[in-house]
C-alpha cells in the first residue's frame, strides 16, 4: 500500500512538472477518469504545489522590494511630501520674506551706527560667542514691549528663563554630555530627544575649564538606547577634514557640515579647534564628527564678527573628563562605545543612525 | 485633493508585460515611481514611512497577483489601482488600531477595489498558512521541498546532496514529507 502511494506521489509530480511521454500522458488521463480517488489526489497535489509556488513568488517579490526601498532616499521623499505644517510654521513661511527684510533693514541701521562709532574695533575680546538659545526671548520681549505700554516699573524677570542646547549621548544607559555653558545655573534639566520625548536629567560631573557638564537621564520612563553608533577619537584631527555635526538650534534636530579649519580655537586655544561649520544658538553642546562617525569634538561657540568660525572642544578633553569621573559615585557604569557602526555609510544614512542619539538639552 | 506628485514613470502598458515577465528593472521603475504616492497619502493621514512601506508593497502584491491572474483591465490608470488599493489597505489598518480619521486627505482619484481585496484577502490567508506549515515542517524537509518544488531539481541532485544511498530512499523521503506538508497546510 506504501509502496504503491509513493509510485503514485511519484507519478503524480512527474506529470505535473511534464516529464512524462505522450504514452504515459494518455494512460495518466484514462486512469484519471476511471478512478476518481486518484482523481482526487492528483487535484490535491496540484494545488498544494500551486500554493507552494505562489508562497515562494510572494517570498521573492518581497525581497526584490524590500532591496529596492532600501536604495530609496526616504527622507528626501518625506521632505516632499510631509504634511503642512501647523499655522504657526504656515504663517512664518509666508511672512518670512516680510521679516527678513525689515531684519535686513534693522541690521543695516544698527552695524552703521557701531561702525561709525568705532564699536567693531574696540570689542575683540568678547568676540566669541557662545551658542546656548534663549528659549524664551521672544516671549520676553513681548512681555517686555507689554510692559512698556503699560507703563509699570521694571523689576526684572520673574522667571529665569529657559534656555536651550544640544547634548549627545556618552553611554546607552542614559549618559549626556553637553557644554557646562548650556547648564550652569540650571534649577532643572530636562534632554529631549529627536521623538519629542523629554526625560529629566541630572548633572553628575562639571569641568568649567574645558567648558563640559556630563549629565545623567534620571527619568524612570527613559529606556536604554541601542548600543552606541559612534567612538571617541583619541588623536587629533586634521585641518581641512570634512566634518559635521547635529544641533537644536531650533525644536529639530538640524545637520550642519563643514570642514576642519584649525588646529586650535579662538586666539590660540589647544583645547579647541575651529570649525567653518554653520552653527547658531542652540548647537552649543553638539556633537563634530568626521567622515568615518567618530566624534572629534564638541560645539562649544562661534566667533561672533567672522562668518563660519565656530570651535569644538577636542574629544581628548572630553575623554579625559569622563576618566575623572569617580567611577564608584555612579549608580550605573559609564561605559564608553569602542564599536563604530558608522564608517562606510553615506552622510544621510549616518544622520539617521545618529539622531536617536542627539538630544536637545532644556534649562530651567 | 492637494498637491499630486508628478511621476513620470513608465507607461502602464510596459508594467503590464514587466509583470508578467517577472522584470526586476520593471519592478524598480514601479516602486520608484509609485511609492512617494502612498508615502504622501500615509504621511497626511497619521501613519509613518514604516506604514507607508507596509501597505505600498502589499498593494503591488495585490497588482502582481491580479496582472498573473490574468484579470487585469486596463480600464483604470495603474497609478489610480495601486492608489486605491493603498488607501483601502490603510484605512483598514487605521480601523483594525481603532484609529480612525475624522476625513482622509486624498491626494489622486480612486476607484472601488472590494473584489479585488477579497481576493487579497483569501490569497494572503493562504500564504500565512502555507509559511506556518512549512515553518513546522522542518528539516531535512523544508529544504527537499523547497529544493524539488520550487528550485526544480532532480531527484539525483536531491539524492546526492542530502547523501542518500539510492534514489529510492530520496523518493521515500520526499513523499513522507510531501504527506506532512499536504497534512499541516489543509488541516490547518
């Protein structure tokens, strides 16, 4: 019986892949018709294989798309086809023309009126700026403006003001390291990261001299990250390498590229190099990394007269601040990535691995 | 209706034969052309890229199996199929979360596609069965199976591979398996 099922399994596939001779195809059909049974088994099989095909052209099709969308570049498409933004954005993309010009104007009438007055000359020592972002301050003028119209005593902000800057992550379980700039003073610090999602914060290590605060995420809602992307590097860098960076200078993360211009900082700082990078308050605390993802250094403050000179803290320092962190004060090991999952990638691809990993750093 | 993406993608009629010739250059023009379409009608109506993915290809599964089929009239524009298609799968899936929108943006014309859906459906139950029965079928039979049915090889090569003795063991083996298989996919 066994035996004789396995003949007719075997004939059966010999039929259905056409590897019989006329002859055999001409007994096949007779004995089809005389014996329903075998009529049956030979519908059974055919469509068990048909759905076993049909299976494996869903499997194929799938993989030739998935391997398609992978050459897709979908945050160009996004970019094209995102929803509107809300009114707010709305109204600043149609009367931005309209600000521009009267920023143009004011801009104008307030370098004339320093030019004149021998202002640029006398001021080059407070020419650097640093790049932490008054959350704030277009409220305060307005509470300013409202204040002057109604003609009350000024007294001086009640609220200190909420300031903003970028941080980027040391260690999956929750280590931020950002510029002490960003943070001093702070009653309260919140990161928030490129979802939206703010988790509280606390600093557990300062070292004003290179302009670093490590903080550590202390909310219960924050969970670990994946491991890190991106490695510290422990040489200098060279001048004229390509370089990039992430900052909040606004509430999304926006990327800004640039190249290596020095080997040191603002009148002949060692600790920092210059960037011709564009950055603006808010990058203050952001990552520079090269080519290859390793983080080079950090955003620390652009010179405020020259176009495209900012300068970055070299890695080295931040390495060191983290080994004079009293390891034994942490609740959790602060351990440092020594896998680089970013070299090789495309700028675009990086950007995307990096963004989880980059937070906006919120002062009260 | 907003903004349409302008895509100037090839004409139907190629698609039509890249399909049945199972063209991958075919299939590139197709994804590229047509998939900022259903990322656009996904984005403005509270899904993200992942959804978008999600529900495009299965819409091109829908047009594959419906152009194979052999039942594909070419009396609507394929953009307007696979946008139908899209916006119904999502729709479904917003429904199946119970989210539901207030008003969907659309962004082209559609069509009605509840035939076409159904057959979806039907096929697509099947192949979840087909995948779970051959996922507990194990080996040495999934890959014998795979190896006679789908890849069309031999006995001898089936034989010489999984190192039977005689062609009469592999032929054994492979109606045992043929049997389980037939058990677990139309018991199921």
């Amino acid at each position: 019986m066994m035996k004789s099922d396995i003949e007719l399994t075997n004939q059966i596939d010999a039929y259905l892949r056409g590897e019989l001779t006329d002859s055999e195809i001409a007994d096949f059909e007779k004995k089809r018709v005389e014996d329903p049974a075998f009529d049956i088994k030979v519908v059974e099989q055919q469509n068990l294989v048909l759905h076993l095909t049909d299976y494996a052209d869903r499997m194929k099709l799938s993989s030739e798309m998935n391997a398609i969308h992978e050459t897709l570049d979908i945050y160009d498409l996004k970019n094209q086809v995102a929803p509107e933004a809300p009114l707010i954005r709305r109204m600043w993309k149609k009367y931005r023309i309209n600000t521009a010009i009267a920023a143009t104007v004011a801009l104008i009438a307030v370098s004339g009126t320093l030019l004149s007055t021998g202002y640029f000359s006398k001021t080059i020592s407070t020419n650097v700026s640093l790049l932490r972002r008054e959350i704030n301050s277009i409220k305060k003028s307005q509470n300013a403006l409202i204040k002057n119209i109604n003609d009350k005593p000024n007294k001086g902000p009640v609220n200190p003001g909420q300031f903003g800057g970028t941080g980027f992550a040391l260690s999956s379980n929750g280590y931020v390291v950002t510029n002490y700039h960003v943070v001093q003073g702070a009653d309260s610090l919140y990161v928030q990261n490129s979802e939206g999602e703010a988790f509280k914060a606390k600093m557990i290590y300062i070292d004003p001299t290179y302009d670093l605060a490590v903080l550590q995420i202390t909310d219960p809602a924050f969970k670990d990250l994946d491991i890190l992307p991106y490695t510290f590097k422990k040489t200098v860098s060279d001048v004229g390498e390509d370089v990039f960076t992430i900052g909040f200078p606004r509430d999304d993360q926006v990327f800004g590229k640039g190249y290596l211009s020095s080997k040191n900082g603002y009148a002949g700082d060692t600790v920092a190099y210059q960037v011709s990078i564009p950055v603006n308050p808010g990058n203050s605390g952001g990552p520079l990394l090269d080519n290859r993802g390793n983080i080079i250094g950090i955003i620390n403050g652009k010179q405020t007269q020259v176009d495209g000179a900012a300068f970055a803290i070299k890695s080295t320092y931040i390495l060191k601040s983290i080994e004079a962190i009293p390891q034994d004060s942490l609740d959790e090991k602060l351990i440092i990535s020594k896998r680089n999952s970013l070299s090789g990638l495309s700028r675009k691809d990086q950007f995307k691995k990096l963004e989880p990993f980059v937070y906006m750093v919120k002062v009260y | 209706m907003k903004k349409e993406i302008k895509s100037s993608g090839p004409a139907d009629s190629e698609i039509i034969l890249g399909i049945l010739n199972d063209s991958k250059e075919i299939l590139n023009r197709l994804y590229v052309t047509y998939f900022p379409m259903v990322l656009q009608l996904v984005l403005n109506n509270s899904g993200n890229e992942d959804d978008a993915k999600d529900v495009f290809q299965e819409s091109v599964i829908v047009l594959y199996n419906k152009v194979k089929s052999g039942n594909f009239e070419l009396n609507s524009k394929l953009k307007t199929f696979i946008y139908s298609v899209s916006r119904r799968l999502w729709l479904k899936r917003l429904n199946a979360q119970s989210k539901t929108l207030r008003n969907i943006e659309d962004f082209s014309e559609f069509i009605p596609v509840e035939d076409d859906l159904e057959r979806h459906e039907e096929k697509d139950r099947q192949f979840r069965v087909m995948e779970l029965a051959l996922n507990q079928l194990g080996e040495p039979c999934k890959t014998i199976i795979e190896d006679y049915y789908l890849q069309s090889k031999s006995m001898q090569e089936i034989c010489e591979k999984f190192g039977y003795t005689n062609a009469d063991n592999a032929k054994t083996q492979k109606y045992k398996c043929l049997q389980r298989l037939k058990k677990l996919f139309f018991q199921a």
